[in-house]
C-alpha cells in the first residue's frame, strides 16, 4: 500500500507527463475534486479522469507548459502546480487511494 507522499509524488507525475495513467488505480471510485476554476465538484473517479484528459489534451495543444512539483502544507505533501501562476493542489488520501483533491 502506497503511503500519502507516494500517491502524492505519483499525482505530480501526472502532472508533468500530461497522462493520468500515473493515477488511474490510484484513485477510490467515490474520489471527490473540487477547484476554484471548475464550476462545480467532480464527484467520481471516472469523471475526474476524464477531466483531467481534456485538460491535459488542451494543454498539449496549447504548448502550454505545466510543472508539479512537491510541497508541504499543514504537514501534509500537496503539489504545487505552475503554469503561469502557482496553485497548491491538496491531495487527501485514505487505506492507500487518493479521495479526494483540492486547488
């Protein structure tokens, strides 16, 4: 079973391959996102997937370039994303799965 900084480095190379293969059986079925910039909270693994695959495919096609890299907050590893501007990205994790994410 994967501790939290485990599952936390595996988030960030999500991030910085631009591929959620990194994460897929990593997150619980009930994984639970929410963000500042989507207009309302994903509520399931497979939906936050599919998210997170246009957006990496937007990103890609924009030539954007994104980072992760890890970080600390309230004592826990979160990431910190920068593309243009730095975002704290809280990763909530429970028996080895991520549940929940946050920026």
């Amino acid at each position: 079973m994967k501790t939290h900084k485990e599952l936390a480095i595996e988030f960030a190379k999500t991030w910085n391959n631009l591929d959620s293969s990194y994460i897929r059986d990593l997150l619980s079925q009930n994984f639970h996102y929410s963000s500042q910039w989507v207009f309302s909270d994903i509520e399931n693994k497979n939906d936050f997937l599919e998210y997170l695959d246009c957006k990496f495919k937007a990103i890609t096609n924009s030539g954007g370039i994104l980072t992760a890299e890890l970080g600390i907050y309230n004592n826990k590893y979160c990431l910190v994303l920068t593309q243009d501007t730095k975002v704290t990205f809280l990763i909530e994790t429970e028996d080895g799965k991520i549940i929940s994410a946050s920026s």
